[in-house]
C-alpha cells in the first residue's frame, strides 16, 4: 500500500480522500527537520504548506518519493530544482483560494469605508460615538485594480456587482478580458488618479517591489483609499503611513506585509484610519478544503501513473526532433512579453523550414509558458499553460511554411496589441546552440539566456561607449554585446548580455542620454 506523509494540518477532508483512494496516510505536523529525514524514506508522497522545507537534503533521503503536494499556491518552501533533478513531481493548488482572498480584499475596502473596526473597538470601551464613524458608499464610486489576474479579476467582478466604476492597469490582460470582467483598461497613473479605492494584485518583482509608494499616492485624491492584498513589498508601507496621517489619503488597509509577521513597530499599526488583517486572505474553511482536496487529487494521479494537472515541473512532450527546440521556443514568449509590454490580446507563432514539418504543438505550448511566468505570481508549467492564456483572453494562432531563406528552421513569435506588434524570432544552430535572430525587424545574433539589456538608439558613434560607461558605473558587467540595425545612420539596436539585474533606475539614466531611444530589461 503506498503511503502518503502529511508534515503541516490540512482539512481532513483531503486526508479523508487519499484513505478512500486505498493510501495510509500519517500526519507527522510537529516533527522537526532533522526528526523528517529519518521518517521521510518509504513515502512515495509528501504533502506540505508553508511549514515544512522540502530541501535538497530532505529530498535525498526520500529514496521512494515520487511526488510532493503544496495545499496552497506558494512554493518558496519547496526546492523545486532539486526536486526535479530527483524525477519528482512537485505540484500546487493555485486555483483553491482564489475566491476568498477576492472576497477578503472587499471585505476590507468595506470595512475602511465604514470604520467598521474602529467603531468596533470604540463601542466595546463603552462609547456610544455615531457622528465620528461617518462612512462612504462603493457605489458609484471609482474602484482601480493593479493586476487583472486571478484575484484581482474577481476583485473587479465583485466592485462590478456593488455597482461601482472599475478601472484597471495590467499591461498583459486584452481589453476583451478586461471587458468581461466589468473593467476598463487605463494607464497606470490614471488608475491612480481616479480611484476612490485602490485594490493592488500585482505580483512581487524588482520592477514591483514598492510600485506604490510617495509619489503614487500623491498622484490619488485626498479621499483615495488603499487595499493591499497581494504581496508583501508591492505597497510602500511606510509611504502609506505617512499618507495616511497626514491626510494625502483617507485610509488603507493592509493584509500582507513585507516582513510577515510584521515588527511590532510597523509604521501602519499607529495610524488609526489604517485597517490590518494578519494574511488571512486564504483563511476560509471552503479555502482550506479546496486546497486540501485538490492537493490530494493530484497525489493520487501521479500514484496512479497519471499527470499531475498543477504540476510545477512536469515534463514536456514533444518528439525527438521537436525536443532541442523546447528551451527556445519558452524563452521566445518570455522575450516578447517583456519587450513588447502591451495588452497583448494575440499570439502567433509561426514556424519556417525544417520544423515546420513537426507535431509543433509542445513548442506553441512552450512559448506560451513562456509568455506567462514573467508576468504571473502563479506557477505555470505545460499543463496548465493553454488554459491560464486563454483565461487572460489572449488568442494563440499557429502557422507553418516550409521555407526560410537564411535558416534551417526558424521559430517566430508575435505578439499583438490590436495594430501593435512585437516580432521575435530564433533559431538553433547545429542542435545545442541556441540563438536570437530578430528583434522587431532588426537582424542580430544573441544567446537567449541570464539578463538581458535591449537598449534602442540612433545609429551613431558613441553610444555603446556611453551606454557600457553608465553600466560600468554601477557595477554591471556585460558578457556580450550583440547589433543590428536598419540602414547607417538610422535607428539600431543593441542586445547587452549581463551578469546582474538592470534597475529603473540606471535604465531611466541611459534612456536620458541623447540619441537613446529606449531601455528595457528583460530576465531570459
């Protein structure tokens, strides 16, 4: 009989499922890391939360394991490469808590305009205070979201349904999605500008980290209040504060926090108008079922031989002439995402020369898992791909032709935006050498790995010079350097592999120098 380990509490009703499906389960909830590496050998399944570190330590000793189960969306806690490595599946539950961490930021937009939870407190001292507790109604009244995902989607859906104007920013949702969920799509800072409530889903990254903070909050209305229920980092805590206090906004409220659990100096918890909840976003008994249950699903597939649909790292198919291409068909949609940066609403992949005499299927797949994971807090994997781009209302296409003048096989993507379009194309030479071999036009011959600085300028002397000194200054080595351009004297372009991130702030520096048109960053 397999048997199942379960190291953090989960609903028993996952627990109850793997038993009816013939599995011995054993909970083992207080055993500490060291007491796991002698229990763990024998179980071909572990299911965790957040509790438990599934190291590379903890996966060499677990000679039998074949799959680990998050009950919950985040897998910080899991080493997934090394899990990998091992041949076992890591999988998660991402759609489980979906509804009650959209319900968890309204009920916190509605307690801010009430002062439910002031009120609360000032009653229970025995205070009788109606004319202090002076509310505001949502409807009619201007709710923008940041982050038109899963969470933020059915946020807009519900401010929708309290009859409210919804306004939102997410540079990778179409107008069509943005559209069914009731929303209307705006630039950044006019979201900011007119939200009465701000609702923030982005996820957390360098280009995110504190994407609200001073200067954003006194873009919004004195009247502007701030829900923040995503990830801890993505709101300024301390900007908020200060806002707060001295009346630039009415009010805010905090579910996650950038040090969780938070200091007991954290600046919100002195403001009075500041509303927080310690991360209780997936805190609903239907939640904790839902994970548990669909944890203990994928566990049983994969004991039985199936796939895991919320796999984190299945494996992709594909034949064997289609196999070499996989890596670079990913890295084409992770490419044209971050360059294009639009509302894309279209992908085509188009696919020339030998390859287009292949099942190319796995590859459209790739370059959809591709374009997802730079832009999505949720895990993405070949399984779940197709699904999660059709959700954000993006339509793939696929076309072949068996010609291509100057490569073997050529693999094209493009994205578009209505009559706006980012092209990206790439190629393998021999069968273990990738390349990136079109950039919107542009001819130039780039490895497609680490970071990448694709900076656009006048075709004219001095500016790799200037733009190499301005990287040099902070520090940011270049590995290679790759050009193309249109015509001398033209517009050109240039693709700096580099050994670090490349901040706002030093692109904002090279795009003020005279001559550069644009500097993006992308993580390939």
């Amino acid at each position: 009989m397999p048997k199942v380990l379960v190291t953090d509490p989960i609903s028993q009703k996952g627990i109850d499922r793997l038993e009816a499906a013939g599995y011995k389960v054993d909970e083992e909830t207080e055993a500490s890391d060291d007491d796991l590496l002698d229990i763990i050998p024998g179980y071909e399944a572990l299911i965790v939360r957040s509790g438990t570190q599934v190291s590379d330590e903890l996966l060499d000793a677990a000679d039998d394991l074949k799959i680990v189960g998050r009950a919950g969306v985040g897998v910080d806690n899991i080493d997934i490469s090394a899990a990998t490595r091992r041949g076992v599946i890591v999988a998660n539950a991402p759609q489980g808590n979906t509804v009650a961490a959209a319900e968890h930021a309204v009920a916190l937009m509605l307690s801010m305009s009430r002062n439910i939870p002031q009120a609360n407190n000032s009653l229970k001292r025995g205070e009788w205070r109606k004319s202090d507790f002076v509310g505001v109604e949502a409807k009619d009244k201007t709710l923008g979201v940041l982050g038109l995902g899963r969470i933020g989607g059915e946020v807009a859906r519900r401010g929708d349904a309290l009859g409210m104007d919804v306004v939102a920013h997410d540079p990778y949702v179409s107008d069509s999605r943005a559209d069914d969920l009731g929303a209307e799509l705006l630039e950044f800072e006019e979201v900011l500008e007119e939200a009465d409530f701000l609702s923030v889903h982005t996820p957390l990254t360098e280009d995110t980290h504190h994407l609200v903070s001073t200067e954003e909050l006194e873009m919004m209305k004195d009247s502007a209040r701030v829900v923040h229920a995503s990830r801890g980092g993505v709101v300024d805590e301390a900007a908020v504060a200060d806002a707060v206090e001295s009346g630039e906004i009415a009010a805010a409220a905090f579910d996650v926090f950038e040090d969780e659990p938070p200091e007991a100096d954290n600046p919100l918890f002195a403001v009075d108008d500041v509303v927080v909840t310690p991360h209780l976003g997936a805190s609903t008994e239907k939640a904790q079922l839902n994970v548990a249950e669909t944890i203990a699903i994928q566990v049983i597939e994969v004991l039985e031989g199936g796939v895991a649909e919320t796999a984190l790292n299945a494996p992709a198919a594909g034949g064997e002439e289609v196999q070499p291409f996989l890596e670079l068909a990913e890295t084409l949609g992770r490419l044209a995402v971050q360059y294009g940066e639009k509302n894309v609403d279209e992908i085509e992949v188009e696919y020339s020369g030998e390859i287009a005499e292949e099942d190319v299927e796995p590859l459209t797949v790739a370059v959809q898992k591709g374009f997802l994971e730079p832009i999505l807090d949720d895990p993405v994997n070949y399984v779940n791909a197709p699904a999660m781009t059709e959700d954000r209302g993006v339509k793939v296409t696929e076309s072949k032709t068996g010609h291509t003048e100057d490569f073997v096989s050529l693999i094209t993507v493009r994205t578009r935006d209505g009559d706006d379009e980012t092209e990206v194309a790439g190629t393998l030479f021999g069968r273990a050498d990738p390349r990136i071999v079109k950039l919107n036009g542009y001819r130039i011959d780039a490895p497609p790995f680490g970071h990448a600085l694709i900076v656009k300028n006048e075709d004219k002397p001095g500016m790799i010079g200037r733009v190499g000194t301005l990287l040099g200054e902070h520090d940011i080595n270049i590995a290679g350097m790759h050009n193309g351009r249109e015509k001398i004297g033209g517009e050109a372009i240039m693709m700096l592999n580099v050994d670090d991130e490349v901040s706002k702030e030093v692109r904002d520096r090279i795009t003020q120098v005279e001559g550069i048109k644009s500097a993006k960053y992308v993580s390939l």
